[in-house]
C-alpha cells in the first residue's frame, strides 16, 4: 500500500548504521595510527582487546535484554559482588580457582535470576528492578568487604587468564569470542532471537501469538547475570585483586555500546554484531586518545556524541513506524471504548 | 431561521470518512435547549464519530454544525468547550493522583502558570459544585480512591461549573449501581430544568424511555429517524437499528455438524467478568457470538485462550476435560484466538509476515529452536496464496499491509498451528468490503472442513449471515441461544435484554 523501499525498513537501515559504524572504527584506527606512534602497534592492540573483554561481555548479554524492551542497570555492580565472591571463594573457603569461578558463575546465574523474578514475577519496571539490584549487590560486596578487604596474590596458573597470551592471542580472548559466538547464535539464528524481538515490539502481541514471554525474558536476564559472573573472574586476573569497587559503572559503558551498536532502546531492532563495533569503536577512542596525548576528559565528551548521533539513527525506524501507525488508522470509530 | 427560536444544536447532513470507510454519511440532528435527546444505535453505527464530530475532535468533511443559529467553522476542542459543549465518556478523564477540588480547578481555572492558587476559592467552588449535583463526594479525596460513578460525578460538576449548556454523555450507566443510575438520572433531570440540552446515548432501552423527550437512530452512518419517545416502543425502536435488509452475500453453509469439539460447562473466570457460561460447538459449526459491547465476549475468549484463565467450571475439548492457564496451553491444546485488536494483538507491524505466520509454531517448524528461513517461506507462500493475501512477499512488514491483509496474516498464524476451535474476534472489523467478502468465504470453507468456529462479531448481518447457531451474551453470560437463521430483532432484542 506505500513505498516498500521505505517498508523493507529496520533491517536495512541496521545494515546501513553498521555500516557506518565499521567506517567510524577504521577512521579512528586510521587516525590514532597517524598521530600516535606506538598506537598500531600488535601490544597496543592487545592491551585494547584486553580491556574492552569485560565490558564486551556485559555488552554482549545486555543486548538480548535490550532486544525484549527491558535494560539491566546492575551489571557492573553484579561484576563487583561476583569478583569479592570468586575471592572470598578462594581465598576463605579453599577452593580452587576453577571450582571458585565455576560456582561465581552459578552466583550470577541466580543473581541475574532475582532480576528475572522481579521483572516477570511483580511485573515491575526493568529500570526499577536493576536500578535496585544495582544498590543491592554493590552494598553486599561493600558489606562482604567492609569495604577494605581485596583479594590479591592468586596463583600465576589463574593470572594467565587475564594477563598472557595464548594461541598468540591474549588468553581471554577466544573466551570472549565463544560467548559472543553462542549469543550471536542465539539471538539470530535460534528461535530465542526471534522471540527476544517479538517481545520487544510488542509484548501484549507476543503473549497473544502463544510465546512464552515471561520465560524469554528470564532467560536474557539469567545469560546476563552468568556472563557477568565470567567478566568478574576475568577482570580478577587482569588486574590480580578483587575489591568491591569493581566494575563500577561499567553498566553504562556496555549499554552505550549496544545503543552505538545500533540496538533500539525501545526494543526489537538490533544486533550482536552491531554491540561488538559499538565495544570497538568506544575501546579504540578511548585507547588512542591516550596516545594522541588528549586527557581522559576528551574520550567521555566524544563517546557522548558519537552516543547521541547513533541514538538518532536508532530512533528513525521507529519512528517513521510511528508516524506510519498514526497516518493508518482507518478505524471508523473506536467501537469498543 | 432567527436565532431567537433556533435550536440549540443543529448538524445537517455532516459526513466523515476515514480512509475508504464512510462513518458518518449525513447525519442531521439537532437539539433543544432544555431537552434530553437521546442517540441510539448499533456498535459501529456512527455514534461516537457523531460525538466527535460536535466536540471538534474530528473536523466533517461534509455538512454543517450550528449553534443558535450560528455556523460553527473548524470547531476545535477547545473552541467547542469554550462555546459550553462538554462530553463526559464513559471512562472519565480526570488526574487520577489530584484532588477532586484541583481536578475541577484545572477544568474551570485559565491563566498564567505564574499566577497564584487560590486554594480557599477552589475548595468552596468545588464544594459548591458538588453540593448542586447531589454528590456526597469529599472535595480534597484524590481522584483515585474514587468509584468509577463518583469520578462521573466530578465531570458531570466540571460540566456544570464551565457553564456547559449542552451535555453529552457516553453510556454513563455502563458501570453504574441501580441507585447510582437513580441519582444521576436526578443531575440529568436537574440539567434539563436549567435549560441545558442533553445529548444521551445508552444501550439500555428502558433508560431512555425513562429519560429522554426524543430519540434518534443511527444506522450505517446515517440518521434513520428522529421521533419523540412518548409515541415510540421498544420494539419500534429495535426495529429502526436493525431495519436493514440482510445482503444475501454471504457463503451459504453446506454439510452438516459433526461431534462436539468444544464444550463449555458453568465456565466462569471473575477477573474477566465472565460467569456460567455453557455453550457447545461440534465440528464444521461456525457459532456466532452476539451481545453488545461488554457483554463479555471478548474476556470470553480470553478465558478460552488462557489469557485471564478460567477459575470455575469446565471445558472439554472432543470429550476430555482440558485445563487452558496459559496461551501456550491453548494452543497445545488446539485452541486458537484470532484476537480482535489485531494492531496491537493480531500482528507484530514492526516483523516480516513471514515470522508473524511463524510465530505460534516455532517448535514445530523449527526443530532444536534453529531457525529455518526457507521453510518459514514456503509456509508464507502457501498462505499468502490460500488467503490471497496482497503484499510484495513474505519479507513484508506486517506494517504495510492494509486491514484486511493483516487480518489475513493473524489469521495464517493461526491456521498454521492446524487448530481444532478457532475463535474469531470481530473478524471483519475495520476491513474493507472486498477483503470482507473474502474473509468469509474463508471462515466458512474452514468450517467446512471441519474446524468448530467461534465468531465473535458486533456486525448484525455478519453474525445472522454467516452463523450456524446464534449465542447472545449479555453480562458476562450467555443469555439466548437462537438458531442460525434468526431475524435480527430477535438477536438485538436478547443482546438489550428485551423479551421479544
């Protein structure tokens, strides 16, 4: 009935945003590498990846919550609780790193389960559920801790995870890439993907089709909360000590590289794909600005904007869906008010 | 005509279109200063459009509306208020978090947002106002803790407190007590003796008679009659909405019914409004489900497909007796709803129709949950041929197909999970008569090869041309059960709940 250029709508206009942000990612390269000497080299790239992984975990998992409409606030805070646990698991109890991380990822599995209760259960707000949570498990690791204690001297055998190469690579690497591969997977080529969307678009529309929506949400938040667990243990042997204060607002970076990345804080539009160049558009600034000699101050203002013009292109479709919704109601009268 | 003995309201000939559907096509009305005239009419007659149109929030495109005498160009909402037309709906649009007092301030109050709150005036005035309608209502309650009628009351005090001189109201007794009614009929009455003219429109019969001096039907978008009410009967009345000849149009049905599929015994669910409610539809049956809107209908289809579930009472599905407490259960069970909201319920606008079609069998299309994109076609191919659904391909958004396209795609999801019961929730509502027509002949060539049909329809001849067998709800309740070939008086008159 209109325009089926304008109609083929979301998924090209995704390809195009991605498109462009490849095009950011390469011009910041380009440019850092001209200016900073020392920029291009293969340990600068390295340290780049090594510090994006944890951030790019969270990032990975808060774009099937972004897809369902919803927002997870208490990522970086979950991040810092799971950390001192991991510590404290090691340390206090006796366990071995690898018995210690395989049950931190069970603690963030339930963690990111309560967020699932609240959520599906109450029906509240995500933004007030995570909002909470956010208090909730940065106060229990600042109580655990009393807001002193850090976990330090873990053994070398644990430190290679964060801090040496392996496969020529540095060691979190193909971890990161097995994660982002299985949710790449999941969100587009399994049928979760699908639902994540659906739930996104429209929720009321999704129960009706027959999905099981409270379970979908569940499961966004629960992957959530188990990789967070994983970007704990990593960032644990990067840095070689736990403390309470761990990934403090790392939230915020990893939503505003899923936005970047082109997923619709609205819900349904996105990618995994696009998170990953948003992760390395934001990692490749804030590294080279570093070597262009510019204070950390510039790396947040220009985040910012480079925040504001993907919002906008983010919101277009939507948008014109809208205004497309509004010109279309040829309802004679609202028979049932 | 001077303006000393014109009516208060006079529309002549106004006409709205939307689209390709003619809402209003020359309606004339006019009303009296100091009267109650009431505006009857079936679901989609023209009723609210009528309102609208007098409120300025929809602009004629045909026509013209005079007050006194005056021609009133480009009515605007707020022109309209200011000229004293106020419309109190059925759902009151008040702040819900402010006290009554600052709700009517808000109404009746103009100026600057600099300017300074008298809080004393408001309260008195508040006082003031509903001490003169009778309500028992505290001025500084928030609006929230108030009854649905109590919050009727608050506009109703708006109304008079602007200085309203005509009044329309939108089935104000919807939800209302006997004596609730009692004391609004009171206000209405008290109106009228100040010489404001009332714009009344109920589904309840007896309350016009009781109410109104005159009455106009509307049908199809026209006036088909003004009369006063003292010379009318009930039956008169039914007569005048229903008065059209039935199109011979429809699919006529062939074959006889099979077993019974479905069977409702005492079905009851108290969050939906739903109570008692025994029915049963065999095979090959298309069942019409007539009643007027918020008889309960629709929240029994909800009940049906697990939605709001049933919490007494029993359904049985080919003579087991099932429990549907979730979507996902009816549809295992082969119960399938093809809701009526089909923009926010009936299809993702935003997602291709291909995975709208998809939607309700993921497990069966996609095994291991992998997505199959050359089956997810082919499955649209075929339904977008069998239904003869008009888009550029599967890859279309659901967005860009028109009314009745989009139907066609809620209804292939359905389909698709090859359903046992298929319940049809106004099926034809907002489609244009072509794709009507089709749609028709789909529903019934479905029940001809053996699906047990639930058609919910607020479309008289729809209902009388394509059912089986007629179930007339009224009250969350099914009240009459008429045989397909019933006379539209007759459904109308058990949907008003008239003895005919």
């Amino acid at each position: 009935m209109s325009n089926p250029s304008i109609q083929r709508g979301w998924k090209a206009a995704l390809l195009r945003h991605e498109t462009l942000l490849l095009l950011v990612v390469a011009v910041e390269w380009l440019y850092f590498n001209s200016v900073g000497p020392r920029f291009g080299s293969v340990d600068n790239s390295f340290d780049i990846i090594r510090h994006s992984v944890e951030i790019g975990l969270l990032a990975v998992v808060m774009t099937p919550i972004i897809l369902t409409g919803g927002i997870d606030l208490s990522a970086g805070s979950l991040l810092g609780l799971c950390a001192i646990l991991f510590g404290k698991l090691w340390r206090d109890a006796g366990l071995s790193p690898v018995m210690a991380g395989v049950c931190t990822l069970g603690i963030g599995a339930v963690a990111g389960g309560l967020n699932a209760v609240l959520i599906t259960g109450l029906r509240l707000p995500p933004l007030i559920v995570t909002l909470g949570t956010y208090s909730l498990f940065r106060g229990l690791g600042e109580a655990i801790t009393r807001g002193v204690d850090t976990f330090t001297n873990f053994p070398a055998s644990f430190l290679f995870l964060g801090q040496e190469r392996w496969l020529g690579v540095p060691a979190q690497v193909p971890l990161f890439l097995l994660v982002a591969g299985a949710v790449w997977v999941l969100v587009h080529r399994m049928t979760f993907g699908r639902t994540f969307r659906a739930v996104g678009f429209a929720p009321e529309g999704a129960r009706y089709a027959g999905i099981p929506v409270e379970r979908r949400i569940a499961l966004a938040y629960v992957l959530a909360g188990t990789v967070a667990a994983l970007a704990a243990i990593i960032y644990t042997a990067r840095l070689g000590q736990a403390k309470a204060d761990a990934g403090t607002g790392y939230e915020l970076f990893a939503i505003t590289a899923v936005v970047l990345g082109g997923t619709s804080i609205f819900g349904g539009i996105g990618s995994v794909h696009g998170t990953l160049l948003g992760v390395a558009a934001i990692a490749v600034l804030n590294n080279g600005l570093v070597h262009a000699r510019q204070p950390r101050e510039v790396a947040g203002m220009l985040t910012g904007l480079l925040l504001v013009l993907a919002l906008s292109t983010s919101a277009l479709p939507k948008l014109l869906a809208l205004l497309r919704s509004h010109r279309q109601t040829v309802n004679p009268e609202p028979i049932k008010s | 005509m001077s303006a000393a003995n014109a009516p208060l309201l006079q529309l002549s000939s106004v006409a709205k279109s939307f689209g390709a559907v003619r809402a209003l096509r020359g309606v004339s009305f006019d009303l009296r200063a100091g009267e109650v005239h009431a505006l009857l009419g079936e679901n989609g007659a023209g009723k609210s459009t009528l309102i609208k149109v007098i409120t300025g929030a929809h602009q004629p495109d045909g026509g013209t509306l005079a007050m006194d005498g005056g021609l009133l160009e480009k009515l605007s909402p707020a022109a309209a208020r200011k000229l004293g037309i106020a419309c109190i709906y059925q759902q009151p649009a008040l702040f819900p978090d402010l006290a009554v007092a600052e709700n009517i301030a808000l109404r009746l109050e103009s100026g600057g947002a600099l300017r300074k709150v008298d809080w004393a005036a408001r309260r008195l005035q508040a006082v003031g106002l509903l001490e003169r309608i009778g309500a028992d209502i505290s001025p500084d309650a928030e609006v929230r803790s108030l009854s649905m009628p109590e919050q009727q009351l608050v506009e109703i005090a708006c109304a008079i407190g602007s200085g309203a001189r005509i009044v329309i109201m939108d089935e104000p007794t919807a939800s209302l007590t006997r004596k609730e009614v009692a004391l609004l009929f009171a206000v209405v009455r008290d109106l009228r003796s100040r010489g404001v003219g009332v714009v009344y429109i109920s589904h309840r019969l007896e309350e016009i008679f009781e109410l109104a001096d005159r009455v106009t039907v509307l049908r199809d978008g026209q006036s088909v009659g003004t009369c006063p009410v003292s010379g009318m009967t009930e039956a008169g009345l039914i007569k005048l909405m229903v008065g059209r000849e039935v199109a011979q149009l429809y699919p006529p049905a062939e074959g006889v019914a099979g077993q019974v599929v479905l069977a409702l015994k005492q079905l009851g669910c108290a969050a939906g409004g739903v109570k008692n409610v025994s029915l049963e539809i065999r095979a090959g049956e298309i069942v019409g489900l007539a009643g007027l809107v918020g008889a309960g209908r629709t929240e029994l289809a909800r009940v049906l497909f697990g939605i709001t579930p049933a919490d007494s009472g029993e359904i049985s599905l080919n003579g087991r007796s099932i429990t549907v407490a979730s979507p996902q259960d009816a549809v295992g069970q082969g119960i399938a709803y093809v809701p009526e909201d089909r923009r926010r319920h009936g299809v993702i606008l935003e997602m291709h129709i291909a995975q709208n079609m998809s939607m309700a069998i993921h497990s069966r299309i996609f095994p291991a949950a992998w997505l199959r994109d050359g089956a997810e076609a082919r499955l649209a191919q075929e339904f977008i041929r069998n239904l003869g659904i008009k888009a550029y391909g599967p890859q279309a958004p659901g967005g860009s197909l028109s009314g009745g396209n989009q139907q066609k795609v809620s209804l292939a999801r359905w389909l698709a999970t090859r359903p046992k019961v298929l319940i049809l929730d106004e099926p034809t509502q907002g489609v244009d008569v072509g794709a009507k027509s089709e749609i028709h002949k789909i529903i019934r060539r479905l029940a001809m090869e053996g699906l047990a049909v639930l058609m919910i329809s607020s479309d008289l001849p729809e209902v009388l041309g394509m059912s089986d067998r007629i179930a007339v709800m009224r009250g969350g309740t099914i009240t009459a059960l008429l045989p397909g070939k019933s006379e539209a008086h007759a459904v109308m008159a058990a949907a008003l709940g008239q003895n005919p």
